[in-house]
C-alpha cells in the first residue's frame, strides 16, 4: 500500500462518527493525516455503502477502509471501489456473499441481544438503561451514558440487506476481535475474521465499544495496515 493512504472510518450501529473520537488524534500523530469519517444514514445497505463510495471518490487515490460494528458490513460492499487497498475490521461483521449482519447474529445472538427493541417507526434501540452493561460495559458511567442518548438508530430491514461482491474476498484485510463483546458474539468474530485470510487478527479483552475503551490498540492495527 503506499505511504499514507487517505483512512475512511465507517462507524455501525447505534453510533456516530463520533464513536472514532478517540482514535483519530492518534492517527493523526501518527502522519495520517488524510482523514474522514462517514456519517452513514442506516436507512440500507444499499445507501450506507453508496454514501461510502462517495467519499472514497472525494479521496481521490488510495483509501484504507475501517469499519466498526455493521460498518463493517459497509465497507465489505463499498471495498470492491478501485481505489480501495485495504480493510480493517474493528468488532466488526464481515459477511459473505448473500449473508447478511442479521442473518450471522440470528445464527449464534450475542448476549446483548435481548436490549434491543424495535420503535413504532421500525428503527432498532438499545434501550437506554441496558446501553453500558451490552454496548460499552469497559467504559465508564458517564460515558455511557452519552453514548445511550446519541446513539443513531438503524432501519431494522438493514440487519436483513445482503451482500453482493465481498471485498475481502480481493483487498488485504486486518482484523479486531473483542473477546468480550455483547453485540457480535466473539465466535462469530472468530469465524469471519478465519475465513477472510487475514493478514493480521488481534484479540482485545474488550467490549463492542473497542475503538472507545482501548483506542491505543485499534489505532495500531490501523497505523501498521496503512503502512502494509
């Protein structure tokens, strides 16, 4: 990959681009400094990924994608864009052709799965007082508590959207997995992060929140993927 790919961070559900806060001044202090993190709508798989191809044409050369969570869903259907070089997985679903997010959870659901509730417009939340102990139990009250009243809501039919073309079937990969993860259960993390062939897997003693309660290790991996 060359020297200082532009990084595009994709973050997941019940989340924002705010979520990456804590990772991007370490990127940045580390010479990344073409750096841009989507605001996905989480209306579809179809508009989640077109928003991402978007940006990765405003980079204007080499991308490296990280996704978080369902970001990574995202960034397994924007990947195949000519300009990306690389894929970094942060706690994140990696899904196959004709999988889907939902699909892989329903299959071995994750603890946290029972705090999550449908709205009367069909947008899924954790319930607010079940946030810290599924989402983030490894940060602290307060942070939590931030996390429960921001979080951004996902259209349910976007658990059920497929992928088309995986892009980590083309790009080198790199891969995170949070051993003590409520909402993608670790073994479904082992699973993808298996069968991807990727060039490097780390395990975390950490919650869904990774790129929160431990930013020094998440920033590393992407640092070291950046730089091939």
């Amino acid at each position: 990959m060359p020297a200082n790919p532009a990084i595009i961070l994709v973050h997941g559900f019940w989340g924002g681009a705010a979520h990456w806060a804590k990772v991007i001044p370490l990127l940045h202090a580390a010479g990344l400094d073409s750096l841009h993190a989507v605001e996905l709508p989480l209306t579809s798989l179809a508009d989640d990924a077109e928003r991402t191809r978007r940006m990765i044409a405003q980079a204007g050369g080499p991308v490296l994608l990280v996704g978080h969570s369902y970001g990574g869903a995202v960034i397994t259907e924007a990947g195949t864009h000519p300009d990306v070089q690389g894929l970094v997985y942060i706690a994140a679903f990696a899904p196959d052709a004709g999988e889907s997010a939902g699909g892989i959870t329903q299959a071995n659901p994750p603890e946290g799965a029972a705090a999550i509730a449908p709205d009367s417009d069909g947008y899924l939340w954790i319930a607010q007082d079940k946030y810290h102990d599924n989402f983030c139990q490894d940060l602290s009250a307060q942070e939590a508590l931030v996390m429960a009243v921001t979080q951004k809501a996902p259209l349910g039919s976007t658990f059920g959207d497929t992928i088309g073309t995986p892009a980590w079937r083309s790009r080198d990969c790199w891969y995170q997995v949070s051993d003590h993860d409520r909402m993608i259960a670790p073994a479904n993390q082992v699973m993808m992060s298996g069968r991807m062939n990727a060039r490097k897997v780390i395990h975390l003693h950490a919650s869904h929140a990774s790129l929160a309660s431990q930013p020094g290790p998440v920033a590393d991996l992407i640092i070291e993927a950046a730089r091939g």
